[in-house]
C-alpha cells in the first residue's frame, strides 16, 4: 500500500493479530482544501462575545499549564486522571451497559472524508474457491480524517510564535519521523475515568445545532443545571451538536469549516473546572471561530489552521496540554444517556501507541 504521510496502515488477521504502523503529517482528506472565507455565527461579534487574536495570545499566558506537572511532563491534564478519579468514576457502573464512542473513518471519499484503502493480500493466481486460507488484509486510512473518530496528542499543535514548542516548551522536532515530545504514545495509556455527555441538541429540541454555531459557558452551565451535574477535576467532557445526525439527514458537508463548536471565550472555565479530556463530534472549535484579527499559519506555501482558525486547538492542545477529541461518535451514547436521564458514566480511552505519533483513533467506551 502506497500513502501519504499521515496514514495508518494496519495489517490484520481473522485469528486477531494486528501490526500498527504510522508515518506523521497531519492531513483531514477533503477538510484540508482551501476555502473562501466563510461567515461566521453572528453571537461571535456581539461585545459581551468578541474576542480577538490579542484575547488569545492573554489567554496563553494566563492559562498556560507549562510546569505545572513538573518541567520533563509530557502527559498534560491526564495527570488529573489520578487512580482515585478512576476509582470514583467506576462506581457510576450500574448496569454494565457499554457503548462505544468511536466512529471509523468512511471507505469513500466525501467532503468530509478522504477515504480508506482496503486490501486484501493474496497471491494474484489464488484461488479462494479450492485453495482457503486465513484473511489476511491491510487498510490506510488518515488518522486525522474528517469521518475518524480521534484523540489529538498534545503535540499536535505546535507555538506560532517562530519557536515552534509544543506542550511544556518542549521543541516540536516536527519531521518525517513525527513528533519527538508529547507524542501519543508518551501520554500514559490507557486511562479511566467519570465521562459527563453534553447533549445540546436535547437541551435545544432539535435533531442537530445548525451549522456554525456558537457554544459559550452559558450553555454548558444550562446544561449541568438541566442534567442535574457539575463538570470537574479529571473529568471528560463530550459535546455533542449532532453533527452525525445532521450527516444522516443532509449527507456529508464540510463541517471542518461551518461546524459547530466551542467558542475560544470557553477556555478559561475550562481551565478553572480542570477538564482532563475535551470531546466534540466535530472539531470542538466552532467554525468560522470568528477570532478577530492574526492569521493563520503557512506550511509548505499553504494556509493551514492557525491560530485565528482553530483558536482552541492551538491554546488547549499548546498551552494547557489537554488533549482534544475530534469527531467522536455520540449519538449512541445520547440515546442510552437519554433512556435513563443520567449524563455521567464511566469512560475506558485505549489510544494505540503510536511511536511519534500526533494522535490515535479514539478507543473508547462508555459503561453505564
């Protein structure tokens, strides 16, 4: 199999056995095109909202996490996730239900995904008829993939600043070999602990949130106070819009740029609450973010999300060193969370250990 980097490739067996290989470099299919500046939500420009690229270079220096954990740390706000969080947040186990979070990346291309390679590995004069044999396969996919349910490293985002640190001050050592600090595989895997679902559509009545819009404290507050819970230290936060339902309804459409999400004003109370795992069915950044002023960053001659685009990326991930879910899979766990109107439950996350790696696809379960 021949693929960009960027890609897994991972060679399976019916009887189970898997080998797991990554190359680095970021890529999302389709959600990596150019596009013409988009609209953003309008709440984003009223003044008790606006914010601007000076806000966020505040913000990094107020919230920052360097050093909090120690100077060689390369974990960030996993270090919350103490065995005493795990031990507590499995006592939400009653009655054993799991389900998964995850959502894997799509065979064909759309303008949300780009696309899988699948083969089957065989002689080309085999016969499968008269000759049976194990299966034996590969598939490519991006890990960063628009339909690819994934668990950012810290790493993968790094400073704008021309310094090009990733969490903790560390060098990025961005390259063909991948990150050499905070890489997926440097995180402290597996991890356990209370997960608190934010189901905005149920809190609104509708199927989906439309695009582009923009989710500030007061939502998340009207939420705990609807579901009747506190959002705290070591927790992991999921936010649901309904992307996946709006997909099922509408078909794909390039939410990387017109999708809802978390409004960067959001990030210091996501610091005082000290949430150790952020989550989203889309990217968690509301797009546009409708930042005012900076630019985004240029890689290779190209524009790529920077600062003004993905302004939570790039201050959560750097800065505080929490590491990021984009497009979870959520429309399961809303249902069973639903049925019994309780929206915290025990969370497992197994990322793979990917040498280097910028991220991992998201292997998690809810248990209720």
């Amino acid at each position: 199999m021949r693929r960009s980097v960027g890609h897994i490739v991972v060679a399976a067996t019916v009887s189970g056995f898997a080998a797991l290989f990554m190359s680095l470099g970021a890529t999302a299919g389709a959600q990596s095109e150019l596009r013409p500046p988009d609209t953003a939500d309008p709440t984003t420009q009223l003044p008790e909202h606006r914010m601007t690229s000076d806000d966020l270079e505040r913000l990094k220096r107020e919230l920052t996490n360097w050093g909090r954990w120690g100077r060689d740390d390369e974990r960030g706000t996993l270090n919350l996730i103490t065995p005493q969080k795990t031990q507590a947040a499995a006592r939400l186990i009653k009655d054993g239900l799991v389900v998964s979070l995850a959502h894997f990346a799509y065979h064909d291309k759309a303008l949300d995904a780009g696309g899988t390679e699948h083969v089957v590995s065989a002689p080309a004069d085999w016969d499968w008829k008269t000759q049976p044999r194990a299966m034996i396969d590969r598939i490519g996919f991006g890990v960063h993939d628009g339909t690819n349910s994934h668990m950012d490293a810290i790493c993968h985002y790094q400073t704008l600043d021309g310094k090009f640190m990733v969490y903790n001050g560390h060098p990025s050592g961005f390259g063909p070999e991948g990150c050499q600090a905070s890489s997926i595989e440097r995180m402290g895997q597996p991890f356990a602990t209370r997960a608190i679902l934010v189901d905005l559509p149920l809190l609104r009545g509708v199927t989906y949130l439309p695009e582009k819009t923009a989710l500030y404290v007061s939502d998340l507050e009207a939420w705990e106070k609807y579901a009747n819970v506190k959002i705290g230290s070591g927790d992991a936060l999921l936010i649901r819009t309904g992307r996946w339902a709006l997909r099922a309804e509408k078909g794909p459409f390039t939410y990387g740029s017109r999708g809802p999400g978390l409004h960067l004003s959001v990030a210091p109370w996501l610091k005082q609450r000290d949430v150790a795992l952020l989550g989203s069915d889309a990217v968690n950044d509301v797009q546009p973010s409708g930042i005012v002023g900076g630019t985004t960053g240029i890689y290779a001659g190209r524009m790529v999300p920077g600062q003004t685009d993905r302004p939570l990326h790039n201050l959560l991930l750097v800065y505080l060193g929490l590491p990021l879910v984009d497009n979870g899979y959520f429309e399961d766990v809303a249902r069973e969370a639903a049925a019994r109107k309780r929206w915290e439950f025990f969370i497992t996350v197994t990322p793979n250990r990917i040498e280097n790696g910028s991220a991992s696809p998201f292997n998690a379960a809810a248990v209720f």
